[in-house]
C-alpha cells in the first residue's frame, strides 16, 4: 500500500481505550496521518476530543469505515473481538467489492488469532492481516511489542508501515514467522513488566525492614532497575556476563545471589513464563470459539 506524499493516510482505531490513545498521542502531531476513531463512550469521545483536537472520533464503528481508512487498528478487548469482526464485515466486504482490496488490519486484541478473525470476516485467506502483542509500557512510549503477519497477505510496505505506527509507542519491534510464537511473546515481554513490579515491589519491602523510608526503598530500587536494565541494553557483555562482573568473590553481592540460587529462582522464572505461554494458547481456543 503506497500514499503519495501529497495525501494523508487515514488510520482509524476501533476502540479508544488506553493503547489507542498512546498511539493516536504519538502520532496525532504528524501531518501525513488523518486519525479517525470509535469510542461508544461518549465521555471517552469528549475526553479523546478535548485532548486531540486534530482527531475525529465518532459513536459507531460504521462511522469510522464510512472515513475509507488504508488502516483499521482493533483496540479492543478480546471478549469483544468477535462481535465487532461480524458486525463489520457487511462493510469490509463492500469496500473490498467497491475498491478491490480491504484496509490493512491490525490487531491489538490479546488472544485473538488470526484465523479467528479470518474465520469471523470471512473475507478470504489473502486478507492483509497482522497481529500485535504491546505491552503497558507501550503506555509510555517505552514498549516492546511482537507482530505476525499473515504470510503472503501482507506486503512490505504495509509491513514498514506498521513499524512506523508502532515506533511512537515501541522501542523494541519483534517480527515472528509463526503465530504461536506469539504466546511466547507474550509471556516474555506481554506479561513481562508484572514480573518486574513483582521483583521491586520485593525489593523495596526488604529495603523497607533494613531500616530504610518507603520512599527511599522505593527510589533507589527503581533507579536500580532502569540502570540496570540500560546498562544492559548498553553492554557489549552478555547477561550472565554483567552479573559476574557486579559479584565480587565473599561480597554481599554474591551472598545475595547464593540465596536467589537456592530459591531457585531460575526454575521459578522458567515455570513462570511457560505457565503464561500455556495461558496464553489457552485463552486463544476460548476466544476463538465459534
């Protein structure tokens, strides 16, 4: 899908919950985007309004397809997912008959897969189709996200188009080549920053019992993470690498790490992330139910 420099591209959301509005806040400022939206709230829609002037949000799905958007992104919850599909095809279907193609379709609806929605649309394998897994700090313009793009459907253009959508919320973009890599995403970076909350909200209750304020506990195991973590990303070194570096022999440190080793908390992270991987195909099969 190419747009001439001199038109906008039209991208609509449906939804304008939490992840549309990061997106739509990062790129509401470029001039080469028009940003519909539907939002059946009609607080939502003042709010989104008030905040995003350049924006356009209406009450109804059909409104926002009436805009003859090149992108439609589904931000909404997966509970839904597949009503809005059936409700929506009558109107995909006519815009491919008329035009002889259908928007690139994005999908943000945790869970959902894409032969569900093809199943839902009814639209034909060949549908320009990609499925994302954000996470919350894409709430921050500091996300990770993976995508899955339907094979053979889905050009390169519209592949680096999504890129550029992304980039105003994601700083880590991770292509994979088969959907159920997806729930391996997922539960590496989709659920990863419960894990790390889980992690500091530990930290700084031991800091707390060691004699220190809560809200020093809390700042210097905060600032712990985020250096540590770009620190890392900085590093030529491996990970295990860092740690050894950081571990001098009989320091605290080390007596630190003997203690986690015991625990065994490599085990612990291990069973932790395959129990949200199977969760993860888990909820699949149940939203993807006829």
């Amino acid at each position: 899908m190419l747009v001439k420099e001199s038109q906008s591209l039209t991208v609509a959301f449906i939804g304008g919950g939490n992840m549309a509005e990061a997106i739509i806040g990062g790129l509401c400022q470029d001039a080469q985007y028009r940003l519909v939206f539907s939002e059946p709230s009609i607080d939502r829609r003042s709010y989104m309004k008030e905040k995003y002037p350049s924006v356009d949000g209406y009450g109804s799905n059909d409104q926002v397809l009436q805009q003859q958007p090149h992108v439609v992104i589904f931000a909404v919850k997966p509970q839904i997912m597949k009503t809005v599909m059936l409700d929506l095809q009558p109107m995909l279907q006519q815009h491919q008959q008329l035009h002889g193609a259908i928007p690139l379709l994005i999908s943000i609806a945790a869970g959902i897969s894409t032969t569900s929605i093809q199943r839902w649309l009814q639209l034909g394998n060949a549908l320009p189709l990609i499925r994302l897994m954000p996470n919350t700090p894409a709430l921050i313009g500091e996300g990770a996200v993976g995508c899955f793009a339907v094979p053979n459907a889905v050009s390169a253009d519209q592949r680096q188009l999504t890129e550029s959508l992304l980039g105003v919320v994601c700083k880590q973009i991770s292509w994979v080549d088969k959907e159920p890599l997806i729930d391996a995403v997922t539960a590496v970076s989709g659920s990863g920053p419960a894990y790390y909350f889980l992690v500091m909200e530990a930290m700084q209750n031991a800091g707390v019992e060691a004699g220190l304020s809560v809200e020093e506990a809390k700042a210097l195991t905060l600032q712990t993470c985020l250096g540590a973590a770009k620190m890392a990303m900085e590093s030529e070194d491996d990970l295990a690498t860092l740690r050894r570096k950081v571990t001098s022999p009989k320091g605290t440190t080390e007596a630190a790490l003997k203690v986690l080793e015991a625990g065994n908390i490599r085990q612990v992270m291990h069973d932790a992330v395959f129990a949200a991987d199977e969760r993860s195909r888990e909820l699949a099969e149940e939203f993807g139910k006829e």
